[in-house]
C-alpha cells in the first residue's frame, strides 16, 4: 500500500479521527445530533483516503490541483472569502459587544472577544503577508 | 469640492467616525493610553485618506497602484496566504478554547471557543461560497 496524495490521505485521517471523535461523544452523552455530522465525516474521510491511496485518483487530483484556471479561481475565490470574513467578523464583534452590553450577558461578550480576535487575526495576517510578498518581490 | 475615489473616501470617513468615537469614550470614561493611542492612528490615517480621495493627483495615482499587474498579484498572493493562516489559527485556537474549557469547566473560554467556531464556519463557509461564485464567473 503507498500513499500517492499525501495532502488527501492525511485530510482522510483527520475526518476519520474527526468522527471517531464525534462517536466516542456520542457514546456518553447521546447520538440524538451527532449522526449526521458523524455520517458526513465518515463519507468523506473514506473517500478522501481512497483517492489518496490509487495511484489514477491521486494523479487526476494533481493535475487537477495544478491547472492554471483552477489555481487562479482557487486564488480569487480565498482572497475574497478573506475580505467577507473580515467585514462579517467585524459586524459580528460589535453585534456580540451591543448584545452583551445591552443584556448584561457575559456569554455575549465572551463571542464578541472572541470574534474581535479572529478580526484582529485576519488583519494582522494580511498585514504581515504584504510585507512578506512587498519584501520577497 | 469632488470625490476622485469613492472607497478611499468613504473609508477615510470611517477612520474619522472611528476617532470621533474614541475622543467621546475618552470624555465619557476618562482618559487612557489605549484610547489615545487609537486616536493617534485613527485621525491622521483617517485625514490622509479624505485628503487623498479628494485630490485628482492623488487618486490618480492610487488608482493606477491598484490597477498595477504586479502589486495586484502580490496583494492576490498574500491575500491567500493571509486566509490559510487566520483560517488554521482560528480553528486551532477554537479546538484548544473548548477543549480547555470543558476540561477545567470554565463557561467563559467555552463561549470564547462558540465565538470562534462561529467566525470558523464563516469562513469557511465564505470559501465555498466564493469558489462557487468563481467557479461560475471565470468557469
């Protein structure tokens, strides 16, 4: 057995390790909503594993992966998945903080923090890459 | 008095209610060095953009660094980069806040990892919904 993706075969380990997870949860704690996502992680676990070990899998999945109108959708469509996480982080820091505030619920303002640092975590990144792409090029 | 570049303005406006908003907290509450810290980069920055946008030399120029075919690959490569990495450190962080949260039964890091896990879905979910959107448009 030789493993030709390796990105896919350990992508197919870690969905597979995700739904052990999930059913040694649901052994102590009930199965009611877990199933699905359960189900979810199995399927694409084992299809992921599979793909990673053929060896005509893992080269569709190469040459798939390295096509120019592929990389170039990929690219566009992450930065702007960057671009509406940080406008929706935003928004939802200050809902969170607004609600917390106003209900004087600590839950509230718990989520507003954490989502004022995936902002902060989303800002800073990108500063930090543009100063590594401006240096590098 | 014209607006040259729209964004430029309307973010140079933000930057100033951003401000504003600091010498009010600062009024209402007191001083503090975060608050003047806050204003010290949110005024200058803030006028600089109003300033600019409302030059047509200026705007011109921030025009053509936009349009520009190598910084507007450079902006796309580290705006790639800069995804994969909020991305992989907001669902780590999200795995430690609730695994550590439940293990010391602590309610606050756990509403702390429920934020996160939030803000992860969402980005993941903008991911596919952009790919998707792409995939159409340049497919």
């Amino acid at each position: 057995m030789r493993i030709y993706n390796k990105k896919g075969f350990w992508t197919g380990v870690f969905m597979l390790a995700l739904a052990l997870l999930l059913a040694w949860a649901g052994l102590r704690s009930g199965f009611q909503d877990k199933i699905f996502a359960i189900l979810v992680c199995v399927v694409c676990g084992v299809s992921y594993l599979f793909r990673g070990l053929s060896y005509e899998m893992s080269r569709e999945d190469r040459v798939e992966e390295q096509d120019e109108r592929e990389r170039f959708v990929r690219a566009r469509a992450q930065s702007r998945a960057l671009q509406i996480t940080q406008v929706v982080c935003f928004a939802l820091m200050l809902a969170f903080v607004v609600m917390g505030a106003k209900a004087r619920e600590q839950m509230f303002v718990a989520m507003g923090v954490a989502a004022a640092f995936c902002y902060m975590a989303a800002i800073l990144s990108e500063l930090f890459t543009q100063i590594y792409y401006q240096r590098k090029y | 008095m014209k607006i040259y570049h729209k964004r430029n303005f309307f973010w140079g406006i933000f930057t100033l209610i951003l401000a504003g908003l600091s010498v009010a907290t600062m009024i209402r509450f007191g001083v503090s060095r975060y608050q003047v810290w806050v204003f010290l980069i949110m005024m200058p920055s803030g006028l600089t953009q109003l300033l600019r946008s409302l030059s047509y030399e200026s705007s011109k120029e921030d025009r053509l660094e936009v349009l520009d075919e190598r910084e507007e690959s450079m902006r796309q490569r580290a705006w790639v980069l800069a995804y994969r990495m909020s991305s992989i450190l907001v669902g780590v962080l999200m795995f430690v806040l609730l695994g550590v949260g439940a293990k010391i039964e602590n309610d606050t890091l756990i509403d702390m990892g429920m934020g996160m896990a939030v803000c992860f879905a969402i980005s993941v979910l903008a991911d596919l919904g952009a790919q998707i959107y792409c995939q159409r448009k340049y497919g």
